[in-house]
C-alpha cells in the first residue's frame, strides 16, 4: 500500500500539471517550420566544424544580433544585479568553511527548513546490469587532439549531460535507452550501448579527444581502465537534497529518489584512493591530482524541471543548487586540485520537457518556460560571483567558467549558419502530437509509437530533454573556440604542464 502511494502520488501530480494545461496541446509554434526536403539524403551526421570568432558575443549584444526567428529570452533584465539575499543562501554541506573567507562571502546563516543540510544520498540500487562498455567511436572529432599533452587525466561530475553510463549500470533509470537493439540512443555515433543520454557524444567525450585521452570510463562500469580519468557523472542527479522531491515533485528519468551530488563526492574519494592515488605517498599524489582537469558538469535539469508546477519556489531551487555546485568546487580545490572547469546552465527553459509542463502564461517571447529561465540566470549569476571569489581566494586554482547560457544563444540565434533547422521540435520523440515539439512525457524516445526525425544534426533537442551530438559539438565548439569561457578556455590549456 505505502509502494502503491510512493509511485502514484508524483504520477498524480504530473497528470494532474498535464490536465491543468491543456493548452499545451494546441498552443501556437515556437518556431516556423523549417523548410522540408524528404528527398534529401540524411546528411553525414559528423558536425562540421564552424569557423567564426565572433559567435559568443558578449551578453550585451544579444539584443542587438537577435534574429526575427528566435528572440532572445525575455531576461527580467538584461544585467540582474549580482545576486542578493546571501542571507538565504543555505550554509554548505557537511565541512567547515576554508580558514581564510573573507568578508564579502558572509557566514551562512539559519538553514531554511525546507533545505536540509548535509545531503544523504541513497544506497545506489544493486542491481547492476551486464551490460558490455561502448565502444570507442571511430572517428575522431574536430577537436582531436588538439591539446594532447596538457593533461594525463579528466574526471568529471555532473547529470545526464555528462554521464557515459554510471547511471546506466545501476539500472535505475526510468527509460530505456541502451541495451535493447532498438534503442535510438548512441545512433549517430556508438552504436547500442552508447550508455549516453543523446544520438552521440557529450560534451565531455569532445573534451576529452581535445586531450587526446580515451572516452572517459564510468566509476559503475566494472571493467575499465582508469588511468586516464573517470567520470562520476550521474544521469538524474540532482544537487539538492533529494528529500525535497521525494513527496512532491514529479519522477521522470530516475526511477526513484535520484542520486546526487554528494554521492559523486563519495565515488571521487574513493576513485582517489584505488586508483588515481594507488601506491604514492601524499605528496606525490598532491602532484598527481596537479596532472588532473576536473570537469564540473552542469547540474539541475533535473532539480528545476522536477520543481516546475510544484510547490517549490524555483529560486530557492536555484539558490540550493549553486551551494551544492560550490560545495563541490570547494571541496576539490581543498583536495588539492589545480584546474577546474565549471559549466553554467543552459536555458533549461527551452527545453521540451520544461515548454511542455510550463503554462503559456510563464513563457517568454520564444516559447520558453520564462519561470525556468528566470531561475536559470539567478543560478548562473550566484555561480559566478563565487566563482570570481574563488578565483581571489585561491589564485594559484584556474577556475574556467563554462558559459552554457551565452554559448546555446550564440547557437540559437545563429541557426541557419550552423545548419539547424530544428530549435525546439525533438529529433527523437512521440508521433503521437502533444503539440508541436514533438515531445509528449507519457511516450518518451524509444517508446513505442515514437520515431527519430531523418537528420539529427539538424536538431538541438535529440529527446525534449537531452542535446543532440551536433549541439554537444557547437557547445563545445563555442567554449573553446568563440569565447564562452571565462576566462578564455585557452588559459587552462596554455599553462604549462606539470613536468
Ligand atoms: C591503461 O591505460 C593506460 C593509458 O592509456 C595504459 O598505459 C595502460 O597500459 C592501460 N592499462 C591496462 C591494464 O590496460
């Protein structure tokens, strides 16, 4: 009886949120349809590689450069002030603060009671899958090794944008997307048994081949060789307190509670001891995790999309989710680590996903679920000042600020130059119209009576949720190429390496 109320009471609400909108159905297009040619061939889905320096333009262009097609997102204000109310920010998990912090980041006071302080993740389920590693993929990106050498080794965190199987092996995702030979997921590049959330390569997989390293292992995969980094990535993590969403929020991807953050702290720990540090004394691994680019993955597709149409104030989600984001950068750089790239969020708002569960009244000019948004830039922004801070308090730590907001606009408004014909239909998702993106929550790619759209490179959303390979390449494209890091992604890469 209490597993029957378990399951159906976050089934009732997402019915519930997709009977009070029945609009949805039938709302207006997002976008034009794009000029069809069936008779065309699906192109060789390899992105080709975009040369233009001026693709990030600085934020305070975009209203100038947008295009009729698709308006830049109606931001409260085009420069928010720096974010306010550090009262409210809830005090970081578990340890101390480090010794010297200064003034200007204030003590955090009394924890709201809504945000329980140290986050306890659940055991992670046990039962593993049998399921054989990916193969590598054949080609090498237009990154490749670009620069090899710089690093001996990545480990990354973050969700299902970064994730290359962990949460695969533990079996606890909600849709099938590896392992059944029909799954449309790894098509573009892997193959079945991609383990990855998209057609192809993630972020982290262009990154990677930049470094001339292999694909980067997940912790859960059993047989790995973990010399050359591990990812601790996560798909369905989320970095608040999984408790908050256990009653009221909405269950898509993760079966489950969700896993978090702090149980990918908990598997780096333990990856340090086994393997990266295996054998050396404390100095020489504090020269080895030198060797070492952590990879701060995005995190909170699933903390905002779960809490849209809840309960929860989406700005506190937002608030909780940047002290997770720092706990965690905080935590490695007292571990020792020298060179850390953290990713903003993208417009989590234009998500099918997000479109879809957000009434027409929220959204902004372009369709996008304007509460989401909103909440997006207030996490942006809070990241980044405590990044600055951290810059300031540890200046011998190269902090990259991966600007994921800034690099999709560049992306979206420049459409057409990229080849993009889709920015908000699915590639892979239901037949059955819900509306006009494609997408429909109850019928999600790889279930039955949905189809995969002849050239996913033409699309920015593979699954109403997760990128397309091609979109992962513009991204990637856009942080180490046309300015959407800060500082510039070649600052990392230009220092020397450790001998
Ligand atoms: C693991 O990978 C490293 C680097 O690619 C290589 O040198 C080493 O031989 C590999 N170890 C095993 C057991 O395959």
């Amino acid at each position: 009886m209490t597993k029957f109320k378990f399951i159906s009471l976050p089934l009732i609400v997402m019915l519930v949120s997709l009977t009070l909108y029945p609009a949805l159905a039938h709302k207006k297009n997002h976008t034009p349809p794009p000029p069809q040619d069936p008779s065309q061939p699906p192109q060789d889905p390899k992105p080709k590689p975009p040369r233009d320096p001026k693709d990030c333009p600085p934020p305070r262009d975009r209203k100038r450069r947008s295009p009729p097609r698709t308006p830049p997102p109606q931001e409260p204000k085009q420069d928010p002030p720096p974010p306010q109310e550090p009262k409210q920010d809830p005090p970081p998990p578990q340890d101390p603060p480090p010794p010297q912090e200064p003034k200007q980041d204030p003590p955090p006071p009394q924890e709201p009671k809504q945000d329980p302080p140290p986050p306890q993740d659940p055991p992670p389920p046990e039962d593993k899958k049998d399921i054989p590693p990916p193969d590598e993929p054949k080609k090498p990106t237009p990154f490749h090794n670009r620069f090899k050498g710089r690093f001996e080794a990545v480990i990354a965190f973050g969700d299902s944008y970064t994730d290359t199987g962990n949460a695969q092996f533990l079996g606890g995702l909600s849709i099938s997307f590896s392992g059944s030979l029909s799954s449309p997921y790894g098509s573009t590049t892997f193959g079945k048994g991609s383990n990855r959330l998209s057609d192809g390569r993630l972020v982290i997989d262009f990154i990677t081949d930049s470094l001339g390293l292999p694909v980067l292992p997940p912790y859960q995969q059993t047989v790995a060789n973990f010399t050359t980094g591990v990812n601790l990535a996560i798909a369905g993590a989320t970095t608040v307190a999984n408790d908050i969403f256990s009653k009221l929020a909405r269950v898509f991807l993760w079966k489950g509670t969700p896993l978090g953050i702090m149980t990918e702290l908990e598997w780096y720990k333990k990856y340090q001891i086994e393997h990266l540090c295996k054998g050396l004394d404390q100095k020489a691994c504090s020269e080895k995790i030198k060797t070492v680019l952590f990879w701060v993955g995005e995190i909170g597709i699933n903390d905002f999309s779960r809490a849209v149409g809840s309960k929860i104030p989406l700005k506190s989600i937002a608030k909780s989710s940047v002290t997770y984001t720092i706990e965690l950068v905080r935590t490695l750089i007292r571990n020792g680590a020298k060179n850390i790239v953290v990713q903003g969020l993208p417009p989590l708002g234009c998500l099918p996903l997000d479109i879809s569960l957000t009434p027409i009244s929220l959204r902004d000019r372009s369709g996008c679920s304007l509460i989401v948004n909103t909440a997006v830039i207030v996490h942006n922004q809070i990241l980044q000042a405590k990044l600055e801070l951290y810059r300031k308090l540890f200046p011998d730590v190269t902090i990259i600020y991966a600007d994921s907001w800034k690099a999709y606009y560049a992306i979206v408004n420049n459409a057409k130059k990229y080849q993009i014909q889709e920015v908000h239909k699915t590639c892979c998702g239901s037949t059955i119209k819900q509306d006009d993106m494609n997408f429909n929550i109850q019928s999600m790619c790889g279930s039955s009576g949905t189809s995969i759209c002849s050239d996913p490179s033409k699309y920015i959303s593979w699954d109403g949720i997760h990128p397309t390979e091609s979109m992962n390449y513009h991204m990637t494209d856009q942080y180490i190429n046309h300015g959407c890091c800060h500082p510039p992604f070649d600052e990392l890469m230009k220092k020397p390496a450790p001998k």
